[in-house]
C-alpha cells in the first residue's frame, strides 16, 4: 500500500494481496481521520459482502471467489464511541458482467485497488439504534 495526502484528500493505492477494509482502517488511524467519504475502484479475487435484514436484525453474508473487477467501492469513515469505525459497500463484476454486491465485510485485492477519501471538517460518532439493530450517525 502507498498513499499521498494532499489537503483534504487522500489518493490510496493497495497492492495484490492486501484485504480493503484493513488497509482503509490503518490510513484512517494514522492520519486521525473522524470524519470523510470513501471510493474506489479496482479488482479483487475474494471478496465478501453482506445484506442486512431489518427484522432479524442481522447481516447475510456472501463470498464470491473468482476474477471480479469493482464498479463500485464507496462509504464513509467517522467513528463510534470515539474510535475508528467504517461503512462501506462494494460492487464487483464478473467476466459475464454479472454484479454482486452488498455491505463490504472483506475484499482481497487481485490486481491493484485505487481508493480517495475525501476529509470532511469536523465529526460524527455512531451510536447503536436497538429498533433497527444497526450503528447510526449520532449527530
């Protein structure tokens, strides 16, 4: 992984091998940031994303393992109780053009992935809605 901060934006590039959501955390917590938006696009091989049912109040995961190139790598970074804490969600199409996608739980890279995040003055904590079962921003 290498990155450049310029301002308030971030451009990221991760390297074949590395997993999103952990390399998104270790930028995220060096450069302090609470608050910004997140998105990217690139290739994976195995990835898992998730749908969230609002009655159970649980996530439905899916792992997709194959060539998939993203469409669509987006969400914020702010933090709950004061710590880090990411949403995202991703997109990933294969040779067939057929997309899957959901809440981004994991996604190793394939190829390469190029991410900007872009830094929002300010902050915005989550905090846990027991009536939907979900981390919401707490204004």
């Amino acid at each position: 992984m290498e990155y450049r901060r310029m301002g308030q934006t971030i451009v990221l590039r991760l390297d074949r091998g590395e997993e999103i959501v952990d390399q998104l955390k270790a930028v995220g917590l060096a450069e302090g940031i609470k608050l910004a938006g997140v998105n990217g696009l690139g290739a994976v091989g195995d990835f898992t994303v998730g749908v969230f049912d609002p009655v159970k109040k649980q996530y439905f995961s899916n792992q997709f393992q194959g060539l998939y190139e993203i469409v669509s790598l987006h969400g914020t970074i702010n933090t709950f109780r004061g710590a880090y804490y990411s949403h995202l969600h991703m997109s990933a199409g294969d040779r067939e053009g057929r997309v899957f996608g959901g809440h981004l739980n994991r996604a190793v890279v394939s190829a390469t992935c190029e991410i900007v995040i872009t830094l929002i003055d300010g902050s915005v904590d989550r905090r846990y809605d027991e009536s939907i079962g979900l981390n919401v921003f707490d204004f």
